[in-house]
C-alpha cells in the first residue's frame, strides 16, 4: 500500500524453489511523509503487520502491537494450529493463550471491540511464512519462532521488502548472523531485535553512569545467569525416555524442523523444550544470557564489536534429548582491558564494577543496586554523554519504521551480542580458550572451532 510493487503470491513461492536464500522480494520506501505531518495514521493509513510464530513470546509481541494505534495485524503464521502448550507463557504450564487459532481469535475480538478501529477487512492466518511474506500489502513482521528460524525468516522477509521485529537471539549460529544484517542493509529494512531490556529507562541511566565516570574507570562485569527456575528443575530431573510419537493433527513438523537435521518428533522437542537442544536453542547463554550480555555489550560501548579472548567451562544437562548446559563459568577480554566474568550464580543480572564504584543491575525490570547507593541520585549534566531513550522496545521499532532511523537493538546490535552467546557455548564444547578477531569475526587460533560458526542447514533449505 505504500508504494510497493506487486508481486504475485504463485511467482514468489516459485521463485523461492522452497528454500530461504532464494526467496525473492522488492523493498519498499517507507517514509515518515507517507503519514504526513502527524505521529498517527489514519485508520486506513497504518503500518500492517504479519505475525510470524504465535507461541507465548510471539502472541505477547503480536498483542504489544495490536494494542498500538499505528498497526494493523493483518496476517497471522504458524505452523501449529493450536495452543496446547506449544510455547509456555513466561513458564506457566497449561496456557490456552497461545498458537494460531486462538491468536486469530484475539485479533478479531480486539478490532470488534474499538470503535476507532477503522475499516477491519480480516486477519488470513498461513502454515508456511513463505505465504505470508508474499503478500505485498505487508509492511512489517513479527520473527518470534524457534531460534533456529530466526535468521532464515529474518533474512526471507528483509528480501520480501518487510520490516522486521526478531526475537532475541538474533540467529542460532555466526554465520547466519552476518548474513541477516547483510540482507538488511542491502533491501534498506529496518529490523529490531527483541533484546527489550536494552529499551529500559534504568539500564539506560546506568549506562549513562558509567560511560560519564561516575563509577570511576570500568573495570569488570559480572554476569549471572542462573539455571535455577522451576523449568530448570524440571529440566534436571527430565531423564525419562522420549519415545516417537504420532505428529498431532494440523502440526507441520517437518517445516517446524525446516533447516534442523531430521528428528522424530516427540511433544518435548518442540513444546518450549527446544531451547534447551543446541540445535535449536542454546540453553540459558541464548535465552537469557542474550538479554544480560547484550547490557554488558552496551555499557562497554562494544554494540559495533566485542571480546578479543573467551574462556569458558560448562556442565552439559545430559540426559539424553536435552544437552545445552546448564552450569557454566567463564571469562572474555576486551581490547580495552575490560574483562567480563560470568557464571550460573543467583541473582539474574550484571555487576558493573569500576575504580570507585559499582551498579548492579537487575534482570528483568532494571532495578538498579549500588555502592556508594548515592550514585543512583547522580545527574547526568546536559554537556555529557546521553544515551539514546527508548519509548519502549516496541514502540521504538515502529517509529524507526516511520522515520527510517536505526532503532535500538538494529541487527548489528542483535548480532554481536547472538556471537558472544555462541561463541562461549562453543568454547564450552571444545574446552578449549578461543581468540575472536571481531573485525573479521573468526577465531583466529582453532580451525575446528571456527568451522563451528556455521551448521548447514538440512536440504533443501539454504542460507
């Protein structure tokens, strides 16, 4: 609707011979004049949205947007009909809030029930992204599948012309990344990744903090990273066989599986377990290690690089299906001398410790600790160093859409940080220290490990 060439829905599915690195599109030019003088659209004037992935992280994205005047949700994708437990809502068992059918009924009961809706023409739900992205009245889309999708749809859609919202990790593997952020910058996209606690007022207070002395010169950062919720109990003491089962109707397993190697399906590969099988996750260093490393990343005023040296020792969970790991210890160097030590230990956050002082901060939320506590009441002066503020991670993408402006956590962003969560479970699997070139984003002392940056994809899906 806003300039875009069309494109036939028949042409682009064959065109994209079934595999993401060939899937073609034209870009559009969205500017901020396409909506005039005002900050809001008219009703038939918004930004319309494909959601793709509707487990319980990808319905709560897609709700954000909803409830935003500037979209219109217009397209839904999953490849479960269902919810049935297909993503457990923040870890709460038996949520009948999520997956395609019950997504598809928020969208319709949410534009029936506001008056300044605008004309509603209906929500076209989709198995395969590759139909969705075809569509050439879409604008921008959701990314919030398994990991292990996240850079073949990312890289898809920015070809497709679409803007982009990914879920944190950027990409499941090095390699995957760079090509993302090519993709990116030569289809002129914007993409935002999910990393929201970088949008948060207080982490971005604390890092004005730091980068303006007030904790003196910047020393260490700890991470931790605890396995210590519920889930991880659980995935402890999940040492039962796990049998084949029959795929639930309606259930496209083979294209949930897409570029993994082939499995049979059991219920706890797929049902928010993923994310502890290195195929398709990796484990808490990509879940929420991706939030807690990309604040370190941020602080350390390292967005546009990252560690020249990991060291890093881990316990796998080892009971057969599962095998991220689950408790870790490890150290990176920076060429500045900063050096970032991490573990498993309790609380979840990062300790930004300098010359004469430290700043903890909380993960999730962003309530800040420190030493001395008068540091929290500092003011950061009009002449000194202000960190971009975020109206919110969402919002911040959507204006980016709107002004053509890099948003928060753009793609190059989301990919150093996806890196440095790789590239330490990699160093926990050779057991062996790694020296990343980050300008040339290779371990420059171990061949093998450096061939682990890339897993082919399983055929006939290429990257």
């Amino acid at each position: 609707m806003f300039g875009r060439k069309n494109i036939n829905r028949r042409q682009f599915l064959k065109r994209s011979c079934l595999t993401s690195g060939a899937i073609l599109g034209l870009p559009t030019i969205f500017t901020a004049e396409t909506f005039a003088s005002t900050r809001q659209p008219s009703p038939n004037n918004r930004i319309q949205m494909g959601c793709i992935g509707l487990g319980g992280q990808g319905t709560f994205n897609m709700n954000a947007f909803l409830n935003n005047d500037l979209v219109q949700v217009v397209a839904l994708c999953d490849v479960n009909p269902g919810s049935d437990d297909y993503d457990m809502l923040y870890q709460f068992p038996g949520t009948t809030t999520a997956g395609l059918s019950r997504a598809e009924q928020m969208v319709k009961a949410h534009y029936a029930s506001r008056s300044k809706s605008g004309t509603f023409n209906g929500v076209v739900t989709y198995g395969d992204f590759r139909e969705l992205l075809a569509r050439d009245d879409i604008d921008a889309v959701t990314v919030c599948t398994p990991d292990h999708w996240h850079g073949l749809i990312s890289i898809a859609a920015a070809k497709a012309g679409k803007d982009i919202y990914c879920e944190k990790p950027l990409v499941n593997t090095v390699a995957e990344g760079r090509v993302v952020c090519n993709a990116v910058k030569e289809h002129g996209r914007i993409l935002q990744t999910g990393s929201h606690e970088r949008s948060n007022d207080s982490v971005r207070y604390a890092c004005d903090l730091v980068r303006n002395g007030r904790i003196g010169r910047l020393q260490t950062i700890y991470v931790n990273m605890p396995n210590s919720d519920n889930q991880h109990d659980m995935l402890r003491n999940n040492s039962d066989p796990k049998p084949a089962m029959p795929v639930p109707p309606g259930f496209d397993y083979n294209l949930w599986l897409g570029p993994a190697s082939w499995a049979p399906y059991t219920r706890e590969r797929c049902h928010f377990w993923w994310r502890y099988i290195m195929e398709y996750g990796g484990g808490e260093m990509t879940d929420r290690g991706a939030h807690i490393i990309d604040l370190a990343q941020l602080i350390n005023d390292a967005d546009d690089s990252g560690p020249v040296e990991i060291v890093a020792k881990g316990k796998r969970v080892g009971n057969g299906l599962y095998d991220c790991f689950i408790e870790y210890d490890f150290e990176c160097t920076y060429k500045n001398g900063v050096k970032m030590i991490g573990s498993s230990k309790d609380p979840r956050g990062l300790k930004l410790i300098g010359t004469d002082g430290w700043i903890f901060i909380h993960i999730h939320g962003g309530r800040l600790e420190a030493e001395p506590p008068s540091l929290l009441r500092e003011f950061i002066g009009p002449g000194e160093f202000h960190v971009e503020r975020s109206p919110g991670h969402h919002q911040n993408f959507l204006d980016a859409v709107l002004s053509r402006k890099k948003p928060v956590a753009h793609e190059e962003i989301g990919h150093r940080t996806a890196t440095i969560c790789h590239l330490l479970n990699i160093a926990m699997e050779t057991d062996r220290k790694l020296l990343w070139d980050p300008a040339r984003e290779q371990i420059t002392n171990d061949p093998a490990a450096n061939r682990m940056l890339y897993r082919p994809p399983r055929s006939p899906w290429t990257l």
